[in-house]
C-alpha cells in the first residue's frame, strides 16, 4: 500500500469519529428539549418599528409566562411592586410634614483686633526718654500705669510760668482794677490749658500747685488697660511731637473676620449669632454675634467679609489666627421631605408616593431652600403623603420610568 493511499484511509476515519461525535450529542438533547426562536413581527406601519408589548414575560422550561416584577397602569404615573419586592430593594418610607428648618453655613474666619480696643501713646512734646518703665513687647499694663518719665526743657519752662502765674493771681487777685486781677487769672488758666494739652494729669498740676517745686521730669501714664503689642520707646531716645511710642491693645474681646460667598449674604443679619471653634481644640466653642457686613465684594474670590463679635476669655484667640465660622439660620416651619427622597432626572425633580400595597405614584415635585439633609417642598406634596425615603434609584431600576419620563419629553416635540 502506497503513503497516499495510506493518509486517505487516515482522513476516511477522522470524518467518521467527529459525524458519530455529532450523532451522540443530538441523541442527548432530543427534540423536546430545543426552543424555537420567537421572531420579532413586522411593523404594521412601514418605517417604524413595533413598540415592544407591556408585560412582556419569559417563557420557563414549563411553559407558564411569569408574573413581572412591576407593572405600570396605562395612562396614569403609577406602578404597582409586590411588597416583598420592595421589602428586599430596602425601601423606606415616611410622611410628609411641617418641619422646623435651619440652614448652616461654615466658613473659617481670621482672628484681628478690636479696633475700638486699640491705644496709641504719642507724645506731644520735644524732650529726652528718661527713665524707661515698661520696657518690652508684650507686657501687660493697666490704664493709668506710668510707662515712661520725660525731660523736656520746654515742659520744665512752662511749669515755672505756671507757678509764676499761680503767684500772680494770689498777688493781683484782690486788686481793685478788675482788668488787672482778669488778667492775673487769664494767665495762670492758659499755662494750665498748655500742661493738659500735653497729657500732664491733673494730680501731677495739684502736686505742681501744691509743693511748688518744678520737676525735672514728668511721667506718662497708659490710656488703657491691654497688651503692649508694639514698642519703640527707648531709653535715652530723643522724642519729637507725633511720635508714636506704645500700641496699646486690649484683647480682652476680639474680631473675627469670616468670608461669606454671595449667594449666602442675603441669609445673614446684624445681630446673628455664630458659633466659633479652633481646628486644635474643637471642644471649645465661643459664641459670637454679627456686628457688621463690609459693603463691598473680593471680585477673585466672590466673598464678602462679615465681622463677628466675641468675648475672648483668657486671651485664648490670638490676632491673625484661623477659627471655625458656623452660623445657623433659622428658617421657621415649612413642609420639607430628606434630601434621599429625591430623584434627579434631568431638569425635574421626581417623588414616589407610597398609596399601599405596592402601588407607587411618580410626581414632579418644585423644591425650595435646602437645610441639611431636609429639603422644602413648595408644589407637589401635601402634609401627609407617603412617600419613599430610600432605594429610589432602584425602583426607578424596576418601572424604567426614565424611559417613561423620556418618552413624554419626545411627545411635545
């Protein structure tokens, strides 16, 4: 026997194996185990296809067409579930009522001095720092305390005038030409006048008056009570008139300057309180009230700056830094449903409505100001609607509704 004839019979054989293969596997199947194929019907209307039955249902190994799953009621916005189809979505429901709203705004603020709490020590005169009494930044002073003493040669001039022009009046006050002793008095009330305008209290004149000795060197007391929060006084420092020596301020209540976005201004009052944390130590919380609302708007960041009042007990806030802004706005009562309720499609806002057993009604709903996780409901719900709370997306799953809602928007066109 020749090769070819040998790979022929070879060929022969391998045919016969895979059409016994074939055979064997059509006998296991039998013809009562295939399904025909469901065709689609032609469109009665040329150039448009057929729209699918409603209720379309598989066929099982038995025959019987299953019940679906949901079904929805021609020409109404309802569709009916079965409950145990809903208890194992997790659906959750609740009534539609008035509730008591408030909106919160958080926003950070930055920490700055009360401006009507702030002290500048000028001098008034020429002269010489003598003797230096408060001597560092930061150091804490009491309103009257002595920060420095002064020598000035025009300060000692005038306290010479003033105690000549005391002696004056003493001498000419009694004489019988009245424009003599006026002018007596005149004299010695101008040098008075000059020593106050300079800042000399008046128990150091009554000193002057009373001792009649010219000191060399005057003191200059603090204005106010507060931390010493800039210092240039020096001793030995020649001082010359405007000269600002000390900046004095009291932190004993404190600015804090939040940014509040545009679209946030109209819900904030004069008067409003908030409530102010720090990011390290959250446990403390310090009220605060609004006391002012700058006029103009940050073009870059579109905020405007809202300035809050607080108390700052143990000079716990420092200047320049960062506090935690909340403040809550009440609202009053409004009928409001949770925010999960809500199913977004597209421009509309859509709510199920629980009516029993099952049955669900979809309904547009116009929504107003937003709280929290609450929402106001301001057309579409009336107090006491049942409404779905939760699992919206999958029931929106079961009744293809935006299928529905899509096929309604292309009927207007």
């Amino acid at each position: 026997m020749t090769a070819r004839m040998r790979h022929g019979l070879l060929a022969v054989g391998v045919l016969i194996a895979v059409a016994a293969a074939v055979l064997t596997y059509l006998g296991r199947i039998g013809p009562e185990k295939t399904t025909p194929m469901l065709m689609p019907m032609p469109s009665a209307t040329p150039g448009r296809e057929r729209a699918p039955t409603d209720h379309t249902a598989s066929v099982p190994e038995s025959g019987t067409p299953a019940s679906p799953p949901s079904a929805m009621s021609p020409g109404q916005n309802t569709i009916t579930i079965s409950p145990e189809r809903l208890q194992t979505i997790g659906v959750k429901f609740e009534l539609v009522k008035p509730r008591s709203l408030e909106k919160i705004i958080r926003t950070v603020g930055r920490v700055e001095i009360d401006e009507r709490r702030l002290a500048h020590v000028n001098i008034k005169l020429e002269g010489w720092i003598d003797k230096l009494l408060v001597n560092s930044t930061g150091e804490r002073v009491k309103q009257g305390q002595i920060l420095f003493t002064i020598y000035s040669p025009e300060l000692v001039a005038t306290q010479e005038e003033y105690l000549l022009a005391l002696k004056g009046r003493k001498t000419l006050g009694g004489s019988e030409f009245p424009e003599v002793a006026q002018g007596a008095a005149s004299l010695l009330e101008m040098t008075r006048r000059r020593l106050q305008l300079w800042d000399i209290t008046e128990d150091h004149i009554q000193d002057l008056e009373r001792t009649g000795t010219v000191l060399k060197t005057l003191p200059i007391h603090s204005p106010g009570t507060g931390t010493v929060i800039k210092k240039v006084a020096v001793a030995g420092m020649r001082v010359n008139p405007g000269d600002e020596l000390y900046t004095i301020a009291d932190l004993s209540r404190i600015w804090v300057q939040a940014d509040i976005y545009e679209y946030e201004l109209p819900s904030i009052k004069p008067g409003q309180t908030a409530k102010v944390t720090l990011s390290y130590d959250p446990r403390t919380v310090l009220t605060a009230r609004v006391g002012f609302i700058y006029p103009t708007l940050d073009p870059q960041t579109r905020t405007a700056k809202v300035r809050l009042e607080l108390e700052n007990p143990g000079e716990r806030l420092k200047p320049d830094m960062y506090a935690n802004v909340e403040l809550k706005i009440p609202l009053g009562t409004r009928l409001a449903i949770p925010r999960d309720a809500i199913l977004e499609s597209g421009e509309r806002q859509v709510i199920f409505i629980h009516h029993g057993g099952g049955k669900l009604e979809w309904r547009n709903v116009k929504l107003g100001v937003q709280a929290g996780d609450w929402v106001e409901v301001v057309e579409g719900l009336k107090e006491g609607d049942h409404i779905v709370t939760s699992a919206n997306f999958l029931i929106d799953s079961e009744s293809q509704l935006k299928a529905a809602v899509s096929g309604m928007q292309g009927m207007k066109h």
